[in-house]
C-alpha cells in the first residue's frame, strides 16, 4: 500500500486523483501546512525541500517528492496514462512540463498576490491575471480537435485539471474559453477525480504533528501553505 503524504492543494491533489484513477490502494497523511508540518524533522527526512505531495512505495522501496515526477512513475509502475510510443509519450511530457513550469505556477502566483498577499499590489495582480488568461487560451487552443491535452486521457490532464479548477477560487471565467471548458467539465465528472479532490479528508491522520508540536516562527507563511486558506 502506497503512502501519501499530502495537503488539500492542487499538487497533492493530482497524486490522489492518479492514484484513485489507476485504483492503487493507499493511506493519506494529511500535512497542515499553516501549522508548518512539512517543516517537521520527520517530514523533512522524506522531502528535504519542505514541500508536498510525497509518496513511499513500499513495493519498490522508493520515496518520491514533486508531483510531476510522481505521476510519471505511478504511471509507469501501472502502465496507464502514459502513451508508450516514444511520440505519443514525449507530447504528454512536454504537456506534463507545461503544466509545471507554467500553469501551477501562475495561478499560484495569481492567488497569492489576489488572495494572500499583505497589502494589495496591483501591477502584480495585473501581470498574473493576464498570464493566466494567456495559458488558458494556450490550453483552449490545445483542445480544439483532441479530447485530452496530449490527446487521450493521461498524467498532463490530472496534472492540469486540479490548477484549473483552483481558478474558480480566483474568480476566473472559463466562458471565453469553450474547449477548455468542455474538457474542465468532463474530466471533474470523472468518478476517480471527484474521489481524489476530497483527499485528505478533514479528519485524515497527521503523522508528524505529536512528534514536534513546536509551531515554526516568523510571520510571513509560504505561498503553498497561505494558497489554500480557501476550499477549492
């Protein structure tokens, strides 16, 4: 049984949705990252960077931090959502990268500044809402004449979907973008992606929260931990 570790964010929310997709058995460890879990010395023995998702796969031996390289390797470990030809394969990892070199950190960006940040800074706000709407347009384009943002079904739509979902916590409208809305409608009534956005259940274990009860100092939070102070 494969261990998560995890926190209601979209990130640690694509793991549980590959995992409720490829119907692995797992167990959640919920992280309260406004109560600095992932600063705990037992979290940081798994990820020394301090971040979630991690999973330990007591098959193979392996611990494994940051989401995209986990769901590259629960997608090979099931031989599902992953095109095996190597065209096929690289437009879903080129996908998969788009996704985490953009589309997680924009919107990211965007709630910070809209939703988290001390004092309002407009110009800030300004930039990210226009990228924002800059990668929609990329991904509605996309999705003109395929299914999937690689075509089929796989790891670069569960690894976008939760982002794009998050946006409707930032009042982002998907109305001027119709094929991204189709797809962000399809794929959120998926039996497996309903199931996987209700992880970590409120009342799911928190493994390192007895082992060091110390609340971490300094005032200002990281983006991930203030990110979703707001349910999704």
């Amino acid at each position: 049984m494969i261990d998560l570790y995890t926190s209601a964010t979209p990130n640690g929310r694509k793991v549980s949705i590959m995992l409720e997709e490829a119907a692995l058995p797992y167990r959640v460890h919920r992280l309260d990252l406004g109560a600095g879990d992932q600063r705990r010395p037992g979290f940081l023995k798994l990820n020394p960077n301090g971040k979630i998702p991690v999973i330990h796969d007591p098959d193979t031996g392996i611990t494994l931090a940051e989401s995209g390289a986990i769901l590259v390797y629960l997608a090979e470990k099931t031989g599902t959502f992953l095109p095996e030809s190597p065209a096929a394969r690289y437009e879903t990892l080129q996908w998969l990268m788009f996704q985490m070199a953009s589309v997680g950190p924009m919107l990211g960006q965007l709630w910070w500044f809209r939703r988290s940040a001390p004092e309002e800074v407009p110009l800030a706000i300004a930039r990210y809402e226009a990228e924002a709407h800059r990668i929609f347009g990329v991904l509605d384009g996309r999705l003109a004449n395929r299914p999937g943002i690689a075509g089929d079904y796989g790891i670069a739509d569960i690894a976008t979907w939760p982002w794009i979902e998050s946006g409707r916590g930032l009042g982002l409208d998907l109305a001027p973008y119709p094929n991204l809305a189709r797809w962000h409608a399809e794929i959120g009534a998926r039996p497996a992606v309903k199931r996987g956005m209700a992880v970590p259940a409120a009342d799911a274990p928190r493994p390192f929260a007895a082992k060091d009860q110390h609340r971490p100092r300094g005032r200002h939070r990281g983006a991930e931990e203030m990110f979703f102070s707001a349910p999704l």
